[in-house]
C-alpha cells in the first residue's frame, strides 16, 4: 500500500455489523464491551498484509484525533495529571490535535509526540495538521465521531476500513447520520484490499 502526501487519511476497524465501538465504554473498557477484539489483527505478527495497514495507521505526519481517543476526562480539565491513554511513550511520534471544548496547554511526551488541543473544530484542527505535516499525510485516527465530521464535511480523501470477523451486536456505528451513495451522499470507490485470516482491509477513496 503506497498512499500520497498531502493526502488526508482516515483509518478505523469495524465489526461485521457496522460497530467501531462495543456497548457500555467505560474507563475500564474505553472500546465499550468487547470492543478489544475488534483490534486483534493488531497484535498478529503473522500476516503481513495487516502489517502494512498498521504501518499506515501509524505513518502520517501530523494526527487529528477526537477528545476521546486521548482519554476519558469529560469537561473541563481537572489538572495536567493525566496525558492519555497511550502511557509515557505514545505510538504516534509526530503532532497530535486533540479536538475538545476546553483549552489546554500542549503536552509534550517521549518519542517526539505532543498533543495540541485544538477548540475551534474540525476545520481548524486541519489547518494546523497541515502546517505541521509540511506537505506530509495526515491521519485522522478517530474515533467514529471525528471520522464522520470529516466524511460529511468533504474533508476526508480516503477512508481505511478494517473489517474485523466478528459481530457485537450493539455500540457506536460509523456511518450513523452519514449519507452514502444516492446523489447527495457521499461515494466511495474501493481502490485496494487486503484480505487474511484474521482482517480484511478495504482502502477507498472518498469521491466528492
């Protein structure tokens, strides 16, 4: 998989039944209940197809990713005390914009990674990922709600689905308000998959 500069890169798993995120999210399981499988491809070192789409998720220059994928703090922020879920050393290593409503002073961690707390939305968020990427590719690394603003408000240029073999039954859906296909909604055209035994990887380009 070869994906441009400049390109603007949204990569999520979702269950066979459409769910990104199990039922129930809690600080003790912030993918909602049984949500952790969906990501076991993750963890297999035995399929390199996966691989490749792993180095994907983890290869923009600059990450755009929504209040909840950096924890589960709501509201205001207490204190400076907590810095994510991703321990001392996130896996990211380039500029990470954090969409919240609260301001926050940025957050440097190890590995070149630091978290930017962006509060005018979506469009800002990008502008500053752009500066920061210097021409490179931006990921949007989610979670459903950021990738659907992106998606609705034409921001997004191609969209990763791993499609992980299991079914949860209930949970937050990825497309839920986003129109597909039909002359107003938005089309995607599958350019690149990926199957193996334990994912199946479809690359789209969003067309507008």
């Amino acid at each position: 998989m070869s994906i441009e500069d400049g390109l603007v890169v949204a990569t999520i798993t979702i269950s066979l039944d459409g769910f990104v995120a199990g039922p129930d999210q809690s600080l003790d399981h912030p993918l909602g209940e049984r949500g952790e499988e969906l990501h076991e491809w993750l963890f297999s070192d035995a399929e390199p197809a996966s691989a490749e789409v792993t180095g994907e998720i983890l290869g923009g220059a600059a990450v755009i990713q929504g209040r909840n994928m950096f924890g589960p703090v709501r509201g205001e922020w207490p204190d400076d005390a907590w810095k994510g879920w991703w321990g001392d050393d996130p896996p990211y290593h380039v500029p990470v914009f954090v969409l919240t409503h609260h301001e926050r002073e940025p957050v440097e961690m190890l590995g070149g990674t630091t978290f930017h707390f962006v509060t005018g939305g979506i469009e800002e968020a990008l502008e500053r990922a752009r500066a920061a990427a210097g021409g490179g590719r931006i990921s949007v690394a989610g979670g459903a709600s950021t990738i659907r603003q992106f998606l609705s408000a034409g921001l997004l240029d191609r969209l990763i689905l791993s499609i992980a073999p299991i079914t949860l039954g209930a949970g937050e859906r990825l497309f839920d308000g986003v129109a597909i296909g039909g002359d107003a909604g938005i089309r995607l055209r599958p350019v690149q998959v990926f199957e193996n035994a334990v994912a199946t990887h479809i690359v789209y380009d969003v067309v507008r």
